[in-house]
C-alpha cells in the first residue's frame, strides 16, 4: 500500500512540473497587467522560471524515485497517472483564478504550444523514470 501512495505522490509531482510552465504560459498577460512590468520583462522571467522550475522538479523527483520505487517496473504507471492529476491541478487553478478580464485570456498560439507540450511531456516522463528507476551498477544481460 505504500507503494501505491509513494506512486501517487511521484505523479503529482510530475503533474505539478508541467502544470507551472503552462500555466505561466497562458497567463503571461495576467502577470504583465497584475505586476506593471514590460511584457519582454515578463516573457524572459517566464522563460527562466520555467527552465528552473523543470530542473528542480526533475531532480526531486529523481532522487525521490530512485529509493521508494526500488527498481520496480511500477513506477512507470506515474507516466499515465500524472495526467489526471494535471486535470485537477488545471480545474482547481481554473477555479480559484477565473479570468474576469477579456484581455487576460492567452493567445492562439498559445494552444498549440500547450499541445505540443502535452504530446512530447509523457516521452520526458518516461526516460527520467527509466533513468531514476533502473541504476548504473545492474548488470545487462
């Protein structure tokens, strides 16, 4: 049973590590009108809080993996757990920050970002599970 909840608790944190970068993707124009500064000012500090956001994110996670899962091929259900708690993390978010004005709202491109994002972020989630579960010192067979 403590697997299950180690499991869990590793999916959130996947579900967390992209749910910030989106996040502060579309609502890049939020932070520019709520802060007053330069929309360059934010774009570069969205960029950079993203980059260290997922660096940090996967480092915790992989120091995390690598003693509670114990080299067990469980841990790779974490790739498809970690949707669902994204859509919670989006619904919640959504909830709790409605955009009122209609100039908060992203742009066009801003989808297709998201999506490319969505498509190419299970394939990160399983090589840092492949690398944090199965170690260095097994022997190949």
């Amino acid at each position: 049973m403590i697997i299950f909840w180690r499991l869990n608790v590793i999916s959130m944190l996947y579900a967390l590590m992209v749910f910030i970068p989106m996040e502060l993707l579309t609502n890049g124009s939020r932070i520019t009108r709520l802060t007053g500064w330069n929309p360059n000012v934010t774009a570069i500090a969205i960029g950079k809080s993203t980059i260290i956001s997922v660096i940090i994110f996967s480092i915790i996670i992989g120091c995390l993996t690598k003693p509670w899962m114990n080299n067990r091929k469980s841990s790779f259900w974490s790739v498809l757990l970690c949707l669902p708690y994204l859509v919670l993390f989006t619904f919640i978010f959504a909830s709790l920050f409605p955009i009122n004005n209609p100039a908060d709202k992203g742009g066009p491109g801003d989808g297709l970002l998201i999506l490319g994002l969505l498509i190419l972020y299970p394939l990160y989630v399983l090589l840092l599970n492949a690398f944090s579960t199965f170690s260095s010192d097994e022997k190949a067979v």
